[in-house]
C-alpha cells in the first residue's frame, strides 16, 4: 500500500483528527496547540505551536517535520487553521488551495471585498483599525451595528451594538476580553433585519459544483445562541433552496475555490437575500449527519479525499422530504443529569442521536453556537411534521446543571429556575 504524507493543521477539530488517524493509507504528522494534543494516539508524529493563526509558527513547524516525514498535502479542517494551511500549500508549492483562496474563504473583510465587488449581496461593512472606530463606521452604517472579528468561528465574538454608549458598555465586560485583545482585524456590518437563515452546503471538484443541499435554520444562529440551535433540509425543487443554491455557485466562482467542501450561509431580510459567510470545510453541528442520512453523502470523508488528491464521485437522488438536525443545548454549568441517547432514539421520528456532554461535565460561561450537549437528527414527511418532531424531542430531553444555580433545561424552552 502506498502511503501518502499527510500534515494536518488543526485546532479544534476533532472529527478530522480522528478520520485521517484511521486512515491505513496516510502517514500522518500534526500541528496543533497543547490543548488539543489528547486528540491524537500515542506515536503520532506532533509539533506544538502557540497558535494554528501564527503563520511564522506553524511555517517553521512545517519545516522541522518535512525534515522528518516529507508530505505532499496540508489538510485543514478548522476555522482557525484554514490560513494556515493555504500559507503552507502557496509557501512549499503544493497542490490544493493556496493562500489566496483560504484567505478570502476565512477571512470575512477580504470574502465580503470579494463578493461585493463581484456585484453579490452583503450588508454594507466597514474595516475597524480598533475598537474605538465602531462609532465613526456607524456614521456611514447606521447605528446598530453589528462588530467582530474578521477571522476565526463561533457567535461569541459577534457583538450587537446599538450606540455608542453600549459600545463602551458591551467592550467593559470580562467576557469581552479575549475580543478586545485578540490580534486579528475587526471589522463592523450594518445590522439588517432577518426574517430567516439558510445554510448550504457544498461539494465542489474541478471548480464545479457536484453538490449542493440547501437547509433553513429553526431560527437566526445570533439569535439562538444559549438556547436551541438546528436546521432542516428544503425539498430539491424548492424556490428558495434553487436561490440559494445559485448564490452559492456564484459565491464559489468569486472567491475561486477549484476543490473543497463549502458550508455557506444566508440571510433573508424583508427585502433581499443577503450572503452571511462561507467556509471552505464541512459545516459544525449536526449539519454533516443531516446531509449524510438524507443524502447519502458524507461531507467530511469527500472533504479528506479532495484535500489528499483523491478523486471523488458525489451522486444524489432528489428529495421531496426534510432532514432535520437539532443541536441540543448545553447551559454552562456542571452536569448533574441528563437525557440518554436511547431514550431518544425511541422516538419514532428520531434517525440518530448522540450525547457529546456527560454527568460532571462543567462548561463556564458564556456559551456560543459551538457549545451543545448533543444532537439528535429527525426526519420529518412533510412541513408540517417539522413542528410536531422538534416538539417531540423537546419533550423529550432534559439536562440538569448546577453551578452557578440549579437549572433545568428542556430542549426548546430555555433555563427555567
């Protein structure tokens, strides 16, 4: 069997991780940081940087392992090693996306440069030098804005700001302080109403797009976050899934993608549809069971094959019916019960389930979209059992915490004392 030298530069991702280990195929060596060095086996081959995001870091990295165990491919499956691993594909000359490319897909300001000048709908957006710009971008965007980080994942470090005094406000908080001091670019965007949000996620070889499945989220990600978090899949013939599926194609083509998987979303306003963010890796959450059960497509073994040079054949059958994928959540604390796997696979419309969060877990605050106890993925015939299956579940499944107070969380309904 050959072997093929794989790096894989990571932080947070443990699916990936895990996937190119158990593949006999690929001779693998690693970058990460320390908190995630438990991801990999005894005898996997390591380099510890401070952080994926420093460039210099993980370039000189690089080079102590090719002295060791040369590689041809740079896998990078997390939102903050992306950059990184185009660096290293332009830097060493190697084939998949190059720095350009991952920069633009992770990058926000560039990605919404990118869109708006290929004539795409985004909010209008300004680049902020520092926190203290917000105030000049809201002369030209209106008041409130929305500010965050330009680079890196997860709703935390997305903050609405209604004026100029909540600003002062909202910036003085200690959970704040990682936002306020981290060393990446902000910038802010006009806050828009939204109706609705859709996701949808791609396959893309030889800068076609083989696959696209479109879904729409129970409610906007900004606003769900501490509470319930899913999505369900729209019919193939649907008026908006073929929009949005023809956003993606064009955001595909402006941003220069030849080979990935893409995980896009989109935002309904009253007026208009406006293009969220892409990534060029699978989706978090339950999104890559939901699209594996309903499509038979699995996101992140096509993920590794396209980003290791092998060819893959994505095929779909049309679908009239909705998968749904349902992120149950998980309030900061620690863990005193909690709801089992089988109880809710006894649900008649539950596909799976699994419970990532165990009694004596603890989680401090605050929580982002990252952060859930779980997920359960449902199918639902037609519309109108999309209700009447979430409710099911949210009937079903209760966790306990303690810490700072006794809390009981049903799956829909939020903290109740």
């Amino acid at each position: 069997m050959t072997m093929a030298g794989v790096l894989l530069v990571n932080s947070n991702c443990r699916t990936g991780a895990r996937l190119l280990q158990d593949r006999p195929d690929v001779r693998l060596s690693v970058i990460t940081i320390e908190k995630y060095r438990h991801f990999y086996d005894p005898g996997t081959d390591v380099e510890l940087v401070d952080s994926v995001a420093d460039l210099t870091g993980v370039r000189l990295a690089a080079l102590r392992i090719r002295e060791r165990h040369p590689f041809d491919w740079v896998v990078a499956p997390s939102e903050w090693s992306v950059q990184a691993g185009g660096y290293l594909r332009s830097y060493l000359g190697l084939p998949g996306p190059g720095y350009e490319v991952a920069n633009a897909f992770s990058n926000k300001f560039v990605m919404k440069q990118k869109l708006a000048a290929a004539g795409l709908p985004v909010t209008a957006f300004r680049r902020l030098e520092a926190l203290g710009d917000t105030v000049e971008a809201a002369r030209h965007l209106g008041w409130p804005v929305v500010v965050k980080r330009v680079c890196g994942g997860g709703a935390g470090y997305v903050v609405v700001v209604r004026d100029a005094d909540h600003l002062r406000e909202v910036f003085a908080e200690d959970s704040r302080a990682a936002m306020r001091t981290a060393p990446f670019p902000l910038m802010a965007e006009r806050m828009v109403d939204i109706e609705a949000e859709y996701h949808c996620d791609g396959v893309v070889v030889d800068g076609q797009v083989r696959f696209a499945a479109v879904s729409r989220y129970f409610a906007p990600v900004l606003d769900s976050v501490g509470g319930v978090i899913g999505s369900y899949t729209l019919p193939d013939r649907d008026p908006e899934a073929r929009l949005i599926a023809d956003l993606h194609t064009q955001v595909v083509d402006a941003l220069g993608l030849h080979d990935g998987v893409t995980h896009l979303e989109v935002l309904k306003s009253p007026s208009e549809y406006l293009i969220g963010e892409i990534a060029c890796r699978p989706g978090g959450g339950g999104i890559t069971a939901q699209i594996r059960h309903q499509y038979g497509v699995d996101l992140w073994d096509t993920f590794l094959d396209l980003a290791t040079g092998i060819g893959v054949d994505v095929a779909r059958a049309p679908r009239d019916d909705h998968m749904i994928q349902y992120m149950l959540p998980r309030p900061a604390g620690t863990v005193t019960a909690i709801t089992s796997r089988d109880e809710l696979l006894r649900l008649d419309c539950v596909v799976d389930a699994s419970i990532t969060t165990h009694v004596g877990d603890t989680v401090r605050g605050p929580v982002d979209s990252s952060t859930y106890a779980g997920v359960v993925v449902m199918r639902a015939a037609t519309a109108g059992d999309i209700d009447r299956s979430i409710a099911a579940v949210d009937a079903a499944f209760h966790i306990d915490v303690t810490d700072p107070a006794r809390t009981t969380v049903p799956a829909g309904g939020g903290p109740t004392t």
